[in-house]
C-alpha cells in the first residue's frame, strides 16, 4: 500500500534508478502509473520531478501532461502516482512508415507540448518516442510528454538566459535523438529540445527498417553526429531541421513556423 490509498498491480518498464508501476486507487478504483525510486540512489530526481509535474498542471490549459495524483515516501522509497497513460510512440511505431499527414499532426502536439514546458523557463532534454505516451479513453488522441528526470532551468533566479559554452561530460539524453550540440558535448537550450523532435517524427516517418540502416548499434559520437547531418537533406522533413540549426543559443524558437510547416506538408 502507498500513501494509504495507492495499491501496486503489475509492472510497467525498470531503468537504472528507478522503476515505473501500474496501480490502483483502493477506494474508487482509479487506475494510475506509479513512478518508485530508491532512496539511496545515487541520483534522486523523483522530487524535483514531482515538482515539475506540479508546475505544469496548474497551467490554465494542462492538456498533454499527466495528473500528479500524490507524491510522498517510506523508509525505502520515493514514490510518485501519476495519470495512467497508454502506450508510447515507440511502441505505436510499427515496422512501416506512418503516414506523413499522421506524423504532422503528432508533430504539432509534440511542439506545443514543448512549448509549454518552455514557457515555465524548463528545457527537457531528453525528447525521444518513449517520453510521448497517448492518453486513454476520450484522450486517446491527445499526446502527453512525460519524464522530467533531465529537465533543466535555462533561466536564471534572475531572470537571464543561462550562458552559453559550457562544456558537459557527456551526451545529455537519448543518442539517437540528441542534437548535434549535444553530440558536441555543449550546453543545450531550447532550440534542441526542437530539434530533438524533429529525430522523433523522423523515427517515425521512416520505415523502421531504414531508421536502423542509419542508427546502427553501437556507432560513435562521432558516426552519430554525421548521421544527422546528413539528414538535413532528406525530404520532407530535412528542411526543419536547417531551421534550427538556425537558431541563436538563446533564441526562443518560432514554434507557430515549425507548426504551421508540419500542417502544410502533404503525404507523398
């Protein structure tokens, strides 16, 4: 029993720090996705997470992020209960390529979701197909964006963008879907957060077939970022990832351009 209300029924996915269960209210039944973490984990993000969560729904419009139904701990654990949601865009994918006019219309959810977390002064890094779920029943068409455990102020307690240049010891988020930037070992900011995106409607324009032709396993820092650049040629999608690469470091991206550019595109 967690909180004193939330019943544990099965497993939902297990990472490093941490796993992510489904659960039920035990008075009304309510199915939700129960997020556990150790407490002597070398990393505890389940907090701040919370926090973020939090942040969000209380948003006029909350529409793509999940509920945060309780947040709490025992002598063992950090647990967070969330909305349950459906099945991600990884698992959606199939082997074949999703129609260009479904992918567009995915494509615009996933800017204004991200617009949104901007707009709080948060950047996410790690936009990839497994932090996008859809909802269930009458919101089974809604996309909501999920797994803050990256999630990064890019403004300062004093209002300023953060600067830029900063080196990092690694490649921060998902390697197939982390920007060039990133690749570079270089602070990101809001400009790759969209380009991130615009790997993920890739994904899932592309055969799966394809997609893996060009993300072979095990490739390098270096054969990844080539592999990206290359597809600032590949039609149609190409030409929005040129548009980011022109954006300034501090550059708030014209979200409504890249919106209405997804709308306008037409299936082959």
């Amino acid at each position: 029993m967690i909180g004193g209300k939330y019943a544990l029924i099965e497993m939902i996915g297990e990472g490093a720090f941490g796993a992510v269960l489904k659960g039920e209210h035990v008075h009304n039944r309510e199915k939700v996705a129960i997020k556990i973490e150790k407490k002597d984990s070398p990393v505890n993000i389940l907090k701040n997470e919370s926090k973020i969560y939090l942040m969000l729904n209380k948003e006029d419009n909350a529409c793509g992020f999940p509920n945060l139904k309780w947040y709490g701990g025992d002598e063992q654990f950090y647990y967070m209960v969330l909305e349950l949601l459906g099945e991600s865009l990884a698992a959606f994918k199939s082997d074949l390529s999703i129609p260009l006019s479904m992918v567009a219309k995915i494509g615009v959810q996933i800017i204004q979701r991200i617009k949104s977390l901007h707009q709080k002064g948060l950047i996410h890094r790690d936009i990839k197909p497994d932090n996008f779920l859809f909802g269930l029943g009458r919101k089974s068409q809604t996309v909501y964006l999920i797994d803050f455990g990256f999630c990064k102020n890019y403004v300062t307690p004093e209002g300023d963008h953060m600067l830029e240049g900063a080196r990092v010891s690694g490649v921060i988020g998902t390697p197939n879907f982390a920007s060039i930037r990133a690749h570079h070992l270089l602070q990101t900011s809001r400009r790759d957060d969209i380009e991130s995106a615009i790997y993920v409607l890739i994904y899932l324009f592309l055969p799966l077939k394809k997609w893996r032709k060009i993300f072979e396993s095990g490739m390098t820092n270096e054969q990844l970022k080539l592999a990206k650049i290359e597809l600032r040629s590949m039609q149609p999608l190409g030409e929005l990832l040129q548009q980011c690469d022109a954006l300034q470091f501090e550059e708030e991206p014209n979200y409504a351009r890249f919106t209405h550019a997804l709308l306008s595109l037409n299936s082959p």
